[in-house]
C-alpha cells in the first residue's frame, strides 16, 4: 500500500540527492538552518554586504554579490568569481558566519 511522505522520510530523501544547508552560527540568528533549495540563495543584509549561493546539479557555489566587503569562505575573503563550497566550509558575509551543513 502507498502512503503519503512523511517529513522524516522527505528529509531522508532530500539528503539522499545531496541538500546542503547553511546553519548560523553568529548573531541574533545564531542556530537557524537556511536550507539551500532554490537555484540561487541570497544570504546577508539587503543594502549591505550579500553573498549569492548557487546551486548547480548538486554543486554548491558560493559569490560575491554586493556591498563594501567581500564574504569570507573558510576565513579567505573571495574574488571576483564563484567558489565551490562544500559540507563543513565557513562562510562570512557582513560579519554574520555560517557553517555549509547537511541538514
């Protein structure tokens, strides 16, 4: 007999095709999960310092999108082009960190 998904087995699922998440790790949002579903996942503050997450197939890329100071991946701060990220890299944009997850 078929039935309906559950959130357990969706989650299952999803870690199964590779979704990566970004869990905060500083500031007044400290502990939450941004889970990296869409296409394209802006992180930081509109009108200050943006980073862009990329998905790709089930590559993960990290660039640089606005603002006065380039993201920090693994505390190197980012060129001009995209960088591949993957679980356990730390991600700095506008003074909030993250940490690239598997949720």
């Amino acid at each position: 007999t078929w039935r309906a998904p559950t959130a357990r087995t969706r989650a299952i699922d999803t870690a199964a095709v590779g979704a990566m998440a970004l869990k905060v790790a500083s500031g007044e949002r400290a502990g939450e999960m941004v889970h990296l579903e869409r296409a394209n996942t802006m992180i930081g503050e509109a009108g200050g310092d943006t980073a862009l997450v990329v998905k790709r197939g089930t590559t993960y890329f990290l660039a640089r999108f606005s603002g006065q100071r380039a993201p920090k991946l693994n505390r190197r701060e980012l060129g001009p082009r995209t960088h591949a990220i993957t679980e356990d890299d730390e991600i700095e944009v506008g003074g909030v960190s993250f940490r690239v997850v598997r949720p």
